[in-house]
C-alpha cells in the first residue's frame, strides 16, 4: 500500500502551475464572449434608427481636415460634423436644451470655436476631425440686462465681443481664444446713433440713423484701433420715398463685409467705404451672399419662385456680368423660403466654378447641391420635431380585395344578380390565384406580393407611420426600413396642439384610407383642417379647411357612414357643432364632449344631439379641478381609440373573481396647484366626461407634476417630482367594482346607470430615473401583459411590466400573482429596448397593434427616431427565427419511417408467433 499510495500522489505544486497557466486562457476566452451581444442576431433586423440634427442655424465648411464636412451648429443646440459626399452624421454633441445650451457663436477654422449658453457663456474649441473637446473656459458678463444683444465673432485667434448700449454706446472686448485672457480693458466707442436695427458684419457695426426721409448710413470697425465711422446719406443707395423704412439685412456667410438695404441694394465695406453691388436681389426674400469665385468675389443669391420654383444665380462683381456656370432654375424642386447657409467655390483646369451650396428651406431640409443646380443630397431636419404620429394598416393585394367583396353581401348584391354569376366569379378569383401560384413557383413573383410593395403582409407588421412635424411638414414612413414614402409641407398648419385621426383604414376595399389632422392656422389661429390619404399622400375629401372660428374640441363619431367613414364632429369657441363630411349630421345621437382649460383647471362636460335640422351642444356639467382657486392641468390621459378590455376581472387565489371597473370615459387630469403650506399640491382626478361625476383622486403634497400620463383599462399612472424627499415617483391608481359585477353579463357600460363608487387603489413608487415619454403598449386582443414604456434622459427606453406598478401591490389577500411591495422599482439593463441605440431627447412613445397578438409595435420620436417591436408576454404565437426546420423535417421523417418499420416488423413478428 505504501509503494502505490507514493506512486500515485498527486502533485500540487504541479495542479498549481497548470491553473495559474489556464487563467490567461480563461481570460483570453473570457474577453471574446463579452464582446459578443446576447441578440447579436437580431440586431438592426426588427429595429431602425435615423438620426438627426435639427434646424441648421450655423454651417460653415472644413476645408481643413482630410476628410471634408460641413460643420453645423443647429436650433435644436446640436453641433455636429456632416460628411460632404453623403450628409450622414460624422460626429455630434448634443448640449442642454435650455437656453444654457443655444449656441451663440460657430467659426471653423484650425479649430471649431463654439460660444454657448446665455450668461454665463462657455467658449470651447473642437477638434474638426472627431468631434473632441480641446478646450473649454466660462465668461461671465456683469450686465445681465442687456446680454441677449451680444455679438461675437473670431479675428485674429481672439475671441471679439461687442454689447451695445443703444443710444449710448459699444462695449468691445477681446479674449485669448485658448485661456479666455482679456487682452486689456473692455473699450467704449461712442455711438449714440445705436439702434435696434442694427446689424454685424465683422467687423463693421452698422445702423441706419435720423428722421425719416434724411437717414444717414454709419459703420464702425469696432476692432480698429483708430475710430474712424464711414457715414452717408441713405438717399444715395436707395429712394427714401419708396422704401419701407432702410431695413439692414446682412449677408450669410460672406467673405466680404457687407449687408442688404431694404431687400434690394447690396453694399459691400471695402477699404472703408460703402460700394454698391451691380446687381440687385431678385426677389425681396431672396438670401444672398458674397464667395470667392475664380475672377474676384461673386455675388450668389437663391430664392424660391411661385411659378417657376428653386433659383439660383450668382454675379461676378468684379466684371459686373452674369456667372453662367452657377444657375438653376427647377421647378420640381421644392425649397420654401431657400436660404443659403454655407457656400464654397473652387477652379477646375478650364478656368470653371466647381460650387457646393448648402440651401436650407422653410421645411427645415437642408439640401447640398452643385452650382448647376444638381442635388447631391438632403436631409430631412424636420423630423427631429415630430409633435404628432399614426400608425395606419395598409391595404390588401389585388388578388385578397377581390376575395373580400366577393363574399361582401352588399357588394354581392350589387354584382351578382344570379347564382351562377356568382359562380363565374369563384371561377374567376381561384383562376387568378393559380396564376399567382404559377408565377411564384417560376420566380416570378406579382409585383403587389413583393416585399417592397405596399400591401398588408399576413401578421399586418407592415404599416405606415405618417408624422407631423413642428415646421409643418408631414411625412408618410415605411415602418419597416424607415424608408420616407411621400411628403407634404403645409406653411398654413400650426401645429401647437394637431390631433390626428384616422376616419377609414384601408380594411375597407374599395375605399381608400382616410387620415385627417386637426390643428390650427398659422395666421388667424382658428381651426384648420387637413385630409389626406395616408397611403399616397394625396389630399382627398375636405382637403385644407379653414375654418372661421377657434376649435375647443373634436371627436370622430364612433358609427361609420355608408362609406366606412367616420364623421368628423367639431365644437367651436361659439359652442355650434360642425359635422364632416354634412351628410353625416344625423348619425350624431347621444355623443359627449368636454373641454377642459389648462390654465384655469376648469371642464366642463357638452352633450351632443341631432334636432332633425343640425346637429347642438348643451352644455351639462361643470367641474373645477383643485378646489375653488385656480388650477393649471400639466398632463391630461385618455383610453386610446385601439385598446380592448382583456377580461372583465382578475381571478384570486380563492378562486373568486376581483371585477375591474372598466369605464371607457374615464379621463385622468394631473393638476398642480400653489397652496401657502405645502408650496404645491398635485392632484390627480379621474373623471367620467359624460355624466362629470368624480370616479377617484389621489393627492400629494409638496409636489411637483411632470406632463406624463397613461391610461389604459382601470389602470392610471402619472408621475411627479416630490420636494420633500428630492425624488421622482410614479403614482398608480386602480379602479375596480369589487367581487359583485354591477352590471349583467353582455350589457354595455352606462355613465348614468349606476350611482356606486368603484373601490380606488393607489400606490407610490420611487423611480431612479428620469422620463420625458411613457405609454402603454397595445396588442390586436389585449391578451398579453400590459407593459409600461418609459423614454428616459439618458436617451434609453424602458419597458417595465405593469406586475412591478399595480396599485395592489403588497396588498396581499391571497392574490398570489401579487408581487411583495417594494418602494424603489429595478431598471435591469435587459429592460432597455434600444440596447446601444441612443435616442437624445425622447420626446414621446407611440405604439399600435400588429396583427400577431404577441407583438406591439413602437415608435420613439425625438431628436432620433427609433424604431422597433416588442412582445411583452413573448412571442407564444410565432416561431423563434433561429427555429430549425431542417432538423425537425428530419426527425419528423424519421418518426415515421420508424412508425411503419415498427409496425411492420411486429406484424412479422405476430404472424410467426401464430404459426407455432
């Protein structure tokens, strides 16, 4: 025993040395699977995202950096780096949306310098070619008042300020562009003939000053070391009888000093003296601008013609002739209001420009095209402000429209005037469909059963998603690649509070689908009225609609006309009922409205009825929220038009059954008011619009709401800042009848059939996060779990399951499904939908049914757009994609062959056991 137990020792020392090298290959190995993602296979494949910048407020090229971009600096507070070959995002910094981050000053050079924020002010210097921050120092100005009227700009590596005191005089000041060093005291010019009017062109400050019909034209160089002011009469450059007061207008981006008299005359500053431009503006909207062209400063200027559409010119002021080479004029090209941002010209071998031109548009696309007028590219900046969007279903094939009317009974009635006509066109239909069999098996596929052809696809996951943007442009989406389908720009619509409605889906063949968007004139402020077909982006019925008074409320009338349409039914400030389309004014029955000011927290409640001529509003109830005083509503929650009650009630662990009180006119109102003891006071009320009556209310003191709210069912919730713990918490509330139904089975809800008060559930959650969006998600059915998405600041979003926020929570009473009460809720990162795809500034979260029950489809809007699908309950009715259909083929073969083997061979078997 003693020889075998030393021969077979182990050696420690030994097992050691082996583990100490197998580490590295732990870590080596290690290191490769955490740079794998967990769904790397479905990544990009249900899911998009575009980006964007905003408004472009500042463009200038780098000529610098190897790889050329345009730099621009945008409303949104976005500086970002645009590929000039492509317009794609190179590199971007978005910065606070407040006023602390407006960007004040943009100037390329070696370095881009940006001027940030409105006192204190922050200067820093970018690297051109990634993006990084070089440097960075704060200025603070001690006169606050007057600190919005200040200039900046860069000369000379010193970063020059200019504050007017109008009437008075010009404070310069001159700062290191690196360390922010003053260079020396701020310097007082005299200018006592400073205006408002005034207008930089760096360095020259020019105003128009004197009586009317004498003015005179002065310029300082605010920078020169000597004062020397260039002073004319106006009356030299313009007709004083004819102008419109000598409004200065300077020139975008030019390389010459310069600016624009009453949209006519354009003078230059050169070798301190005005000189006038041979040329003058075409049209007095026209941007104008001054580059360097191959014989001397060029004069370019762009505008946008009614009749003949996009034009561009440019003027040789040094031969005072026309540049040939640097025209357009197109007609199919659309630019409202062209705006010339940046502008850079080169010499080819023959002597030619060779331009690039970056034209900005009221629409707020921003458009980079030759001197020719060719576009090279564009982005559509509006979309970083999409204020409204709709989900809307695509029409069916040919081929299943034909299928559908065919067992229409009113459309058989129509055609079919014997049976065996019905009978042909069975014929018929099954005749087509083998042809498309046929062609399919060839390969050759009808063009409607393409996947890029817009019609419905068999789990209805294909749709339109039509946006409406801040600018007024409405764009039609393909939701699947993202792709833009058609777009329409309405300078008319503004869109502060634009409702959308879709009055007919393309269910109903052979009509097409109806969309109409509510909103108000940019002009007047009334009512204004857009239809449009979704799917193409025509106008179709009312088309634009102005209306004479101002609109307090609007609803689409539950039953649909003979033309599957729903009526359109407003309530204006005269409190007169209009009905769109007319012939629909008598299917008004029994219909209720409220309107509620956000101001004042007041409701009141209309009761719609159809007297046999028009259609009237009574008014029957009147509610004031918070009290008698004042009350500002901050977020307002409605059912949404698509959702279905999954069940009428939960099942307990004792096999009762707990009813919900689902009334679909609930509408939840969060209201903050002041209060003298507990500073603000924010108040949650539920009321039903019908009948006025208070279903439930929920107070928290020392408060502060945020304008989030959802509903959906009897489920509330909404969210607040309380001041008292310096916290976020998301409040819930849930309604239910008890274990005793109120109503039979199968009869449908009334306000005014029961006096009970549901049973009220509230519950308080602390949220370590910040949202900007929530909403529910929606399924075809409501079968699955609802889930709570919430989009936050740090540009992720959340799905969260409603299980984690149920008022009942922590309740207990033998519910089992009940999860214990925990105050703070848990964000996992598994819970983040948009993994590495940040969204900046989420704005809102829309979502819509798809035709699978499992699947809600989700839109996130903001300064990206984010696109994708979830399923909160898993996706138990559809096939994994990693689903092997090879090996189950396989097996399944196998299982039968085995099958009869099997039952031949005991057969054999059965047969020689009878012959013995």
């Amino acid at each position: 025993m003693g020889v075998l137990s030393r021969n077979f020792k182990p050696n420690f020392l030994g097992l050691l040395k082996f583990l100490n090298n197998m580490n590295w290959f732990i870590v080596f190995f290690s290191l490769i699977n955490l740079s794998l993602c967990i769904y790397e296979d479905q990544i990009g494949k249900f899911d998009w995202r575009q980006t964007y910048v905003g408004r472009i407020k500042f463009a200038q090229f780098d000529t610098v950096s190897t790889a050329k971009k345009i730099i621009v600096a945008t409303e949104e507070n976005v500086l970002a780096a645009l590929n000039l070959k492509t317009g794609q995002v190179v590199w971007r910094h978005v910065f606070e949306s407040a006023s602390a981050g407006n960007i004040q000053l943009l100037h390329v050079g070696d370095k881009i310098t940006t001027v940030t924020g409105s006192n204190p002010y922050l200067v820093r210097g970018w690297d051109p070619a990634t993006g990084v921050l070089m440097w960075e120092w704060s200025l603070i100005l001690q006169n606050d008042e007057r600190a919005d009227y200040s200039e900046w700009w860069v000369q000379n590596n010193m970063l020059v300020h200019l504050l007017p005191a109008f009437g008075s005089h010009l404070e310069v000041t001159m700062y290191n562009l690196l360390t922010g060093g003053n260079r020396g005291a701020t310097s007082k010019l005299p200018a006592i003939w400073s205006n408002d009017g005034c207008i930089l062109t760096a360095p020259y400050y020019t105003c128009v000053s004197g009586d009317m019909g004498s003015q005179i034209l002065l310029t300082l160089d605010v920078t020169s070391n000597a004062i020397q002011i260039i002073s004319k009469p106006l009356s030299n450059y313009i007709n004083l009888q004819q102008s419109i007061g000598g409004n200065l207008r300077p020139l975008d981006n030019s390389v010459v000093p310069g600016f624009i008299v009453d949209d006519k005359k354009v003078l230059l500053i050169r070798n301190n003296s005005f000189e006038v431009v041979g040329k003058e503006l075409e049209d007095e909207i026209a941007s104008a601008t001054v580059v360097d062209g191959a014989n001397g400063p060029v004069l370019m200027q762009t505008w946008t013609d009614d009749v003949k559409g996009f034009q561009l010119t440019a003027y040789s002021i040094s031969t005072n002739s026309e540049v040939p080479e640097i025209h357009c004029s197109d007609s199919t090209l659309s630019i409202p209001e062209a705006e010339i941002l940046a502008a850079m010209c080169t010499r080819h071998a023959r002597e030619q420009h060779a331009c690039r031109i970056l034209v900005n548009g009221a629409d707020d696309a921003v458009h980079l095209m030759q001197q020719g007028g060719r576009l090279l590219w564009s982005r559509e900046e509006a979309l970083a402000n999409v204020v409204a969007a709709e989900f809307v279903d695509l029409p069916v094939s040919e081929t299943d429209a034909a299928i559908e009317s065919e067992f229409d009974q009113k459309e058989a009635a129509k055609v079919y005037s014997s049976v065996w006509s019905a009978f042909s066109r069975r014929l018929h239909s099954q005749f087509t469909q083998l042809q498309n069999v046929i062609k399919n098996l060839q390969g050759q596929g009808a063009p409607d059963q393409s996947t890029n052809a817009l019609v419905r696809d068999y789990f209805n996951l294909h749709k339109i998603i039509v946006l409406i943007t801040d600018a007024g442009k409405i764009f039609g989406m393909d939701n699947l690649s993202g792709e833009i389908l058609w777009r329409r720009y309405e300078p008319g619509l503004d869109t502060e509070s634009v409702v959308v409605y879709t009055r007919r889906s393309a269910r109903h063949p052979p009509y097409d689908a109806y969309l109409t968007i509510v909103g108000k004139h940019e002009e007047t402020g009334n009512g204004y009225v857009i239809s449009l077909n979704p799917i193409t982006g025509n106008l179709v019925g009312e088309q634009r609609m102005k209306l004479d008074v101002r609109i307090l409320q609007c609803s689409l009338l539950h039953q649909a006309d003979s033309e599957k349409l729903h009526a359109l039914v407003l309530l204006d400030e005269d409190e007169t009922v209009q009905v769109f389309p007319i012939s629909a004014t008598s299917l008004v029955e029994n219909l209720y409205l409220y309107v509620a000011d956000k101001h004042t927290g007041k409701v009141q409640g209309y009761a719609l009825k159809y007297n046999g001529v028009s259609v009237e509003a009574q008014r029957t109830w009147s509610v004031q929220l918070g009290g008698s005083g004042p009350a500002q509503i901050v977020a307002t929650a409605t059912r949404s038009r698509l959702e279905r009650v999954r069940s009428p009630g939960r099942a307990l662990a004792d096999r009762s059954v707990l009813y919900k009180y689902s009334n679909p006119n609930l509408v939840l109102f969060v209201v903050e008011k002041p209060d003298p003891t507990h500073k603000e006071v924010v108040t949650a009320v539920a009321l039903d619009a019908v009948s006025g009556a208070l279903i439930g209310a929920s107070s928290h003191r020392r408060a502060r709401a945020l304008p989030l709210a959802v509903h959906a069912d009897n489920c509330f919730a909404y969210l607040y800042r309380s001041e008292k713990h310096r916290r976020l918490e998301i409040a819930t509330m849930e309604l239910y009848e008890g274990k005793e139904r109120w109503l039979e089975p199968g009869v449908a809800f009334s306000s005014f059939a029961s006096d009970r008060a549901p049973a009220v559930e509230r519950q308080a959650y602390i949220l370590p996060a910040s949202p900007t969006a929530a909403t529910f998600t929606i399924t075809e059915r409501s079968l699955t779990d609802r889930h709570v998405l919430l989009g936050l600041t740090t540009g992720a979003v959340i799905e969260m399951p409603w299980a984690y926020l149920e008022a009942r929570r922590g309740l207990g009473g033998g519910d089992e499904a009940l999860l214990p009460y925990t105050p703070e809720l848990p964000l996992p990162a598994e819970a983040t939908l948009n993994y590495n795809r940040t969204v900046e500034r989420v704005r809102g979260v829309l979502t819509a049914p798809a035709g699978l029950e499992s699947t809600s489809l989700v839109l996130v809007t903001g300064l990206d757009l984010f696109y994708t699908r979830v399923a909160p309950s898993k996706t138990f009715d559809l096939l994994k994609d990693d689903f092997d259909y090879f090996l189950i083929t396989v097996v399944l073969a196998a299982l039968i062959v085995a099958t009869y083997s099997t039952k031949y061979f005991a057969s054999r078997k059965m047969l020689k056991l009878a012959w013995k």
